[in-house]
C-alpha cells in the first residue's frame, strides 16, 4: 500500500549516524590551532570529532558489558544537567569527590553547560540522541571530574598530563594526537615535563576504567577513599615541578 501524507507523519525517527571515521588532516590542522592557543578549546572538541568515533563506539559497548553499564545506558541521563544543579552540588559532603569538583569550578568560574556549550559551536547534532553521542557526551561531562581524580590542575603542563591519562582510558586517537603535541612542545626544558605527560599515560592505564562509574555515586565518596578504589596514585612528577612554571612549559607556536 502506498504511503499517504497522514500515514507519513506516523514514521518513527532517524537519528543522523554518527560517524566513526578518521579524519587526520582535520585534526592535524586544529592541533596546530590549539598548540598556538591552548585556551581555544573549540579545537580540542574539532580533534576529537574528527579521531574518536571509533573509540566512543567500542567505550559504550564497553559500558553495557559493566555491572550498572546496562541501567545507564537505558537510563541515558544528561550529566551536564545533574551539574549544573547548584543545590545537589551543596549537599555533597565535604571532602567528598563532588565538593572538590564543586570548589574546582567555582574557583575557576566555570561550568558544565559553558564546556557543552563550546562542544556544540559549529556542530549541529551534538545532542543527537544516537546512544554513541550520549556517551560522547558523557565523556566530555566528566572532563573536570578527572581533574579532580587525577589532581591535575588546569594549567598547560596540568591539561597535558590528563590528556595523556585520558587517552590511556578511552583509547581515542584524538587524545593521543593533542599529547603528542604537548610532549612535542614541552622538550629542551629543564623540568621533567615529558616523564609527567608519560607518568600521566601509565596513571590512566593502571586506573579502573573511570567511564564504567556511576558518577552520581562517585560523587558523594570521600575524595581520597575514590581515589584508592579507582586505583588513581599520585601524580608525583607533575607535583615535582614548581606550580609557577608549569604554564610556561609549553611554549605557544609562533
């Protein structure tokens, strides 16, 4: 029977696919951009658009494979939403995962909503709700978080080492492409950057997979006990060097 126009309204929604293929020249060309400007996180969005669909894929079979993967992955919440909830951040107990994050942002006056926002500058369907976009996003909502779990702060060398220890996590290309810039920026100085971008890789290989976690759970554990659970040690090397030249390690291009 043919379609009528009626009949036609009735046809359930395609979301757009989401791709997982590679494009290197892209991401090469926003690395050079980010490399001259490490405060345009535009790019860092571009480079992981453009290398880890294919690691986005596999990470949200790799969830539904974990004991609450299943119930997530049904439940699909927007954790930017549970974020930018200041009262559910005020009731997380002090010295807990969430208050460190809560006095993380505040301190630095940002927000889950203003990184989402950046994700979405030039892209139409980062709120696809293709379930591999809901775990891209995902991915991106707990960025700060990680900041907190690794205790790497956000300064160059800091930004750097966690992207080391995340790519070492989500096994996506576009990590391992803005590390190999930052190592390729911080050699010749006479601090030990490279052996705290590299320490940051094996800290993120030897932790449990931080993307399987419940975060609204972990947010409400004492900081240091989620630290020993994940299996998250210290990042010596990163600590060894003086907080006021860990900006200036990685010289901006001319």
């Amino acid at each position: 029977m043919a379609m009528t126009a009626d009949t036609a309204d009735f046809r359930p929604y395609e979301p757009r696919a989401v791709s997982t293929k590679l494009d290197w020249g892209h991401a090469w060309r926003s690395l050079q951009k980010l490399l001259a400007d490490k405060e345009d996180t535009r790019q860092v969005f571009e480079i992981m658009r453009a290398l880890n669909g294919q690691s986005t894929a596999k990470g949200y079979i790799r969830l539904l494979e974990t004991p609450e993967g299943g119930r997530m992955a049904f439940e699909r919440k927007e954790f930017a939403d549970r974020l930018m909830d200041d009262a559910w951040l005020d009731s997380l107990p002090e010295g807990s995962v969430g208050a460190a994050y809560r006095e993380f942002i505040r301190a630095e006056d940002l927000s889950a909503e203003g990184l989402a926002d950046v994700s979405r500058e030039g892209i139409s369907d980062v709120d696809n709700p293709h379930p591999y976009a809901w775990f891209g996003r995902r991915t991106r909502d707990v960025h700060d978080i990680w900041h907190i779990l690794s205790g790497y702060h956000r300064d160059a060398l800091g930004e750097a080492c966690l992207v080391a220890f995340s790519y070492a996590q989500t096994r996506g290309l576009g990590w391992a492409l803005i590390a190999f810039g930052a190592a390729s920026r911080s050699r010749g100085t006479q601090h030990p950057t490279l052996k705290a971008i590299w320490q940051g890789y094996q800290r993120g290989k030897a932790a449990k997979w931080l993307l399987g976690e419940d975060y609204e759970a972990l947010m409400a554990e004492p900081l240091e006990a989620a630290r020993r659970r994940l299996g998250i040690t210290p990042p010596t090397i990163y600590d060894s060097i003086p907080a006021n030249v860990r900006d200036g390690v990685l010289p901006k291009a001319a």
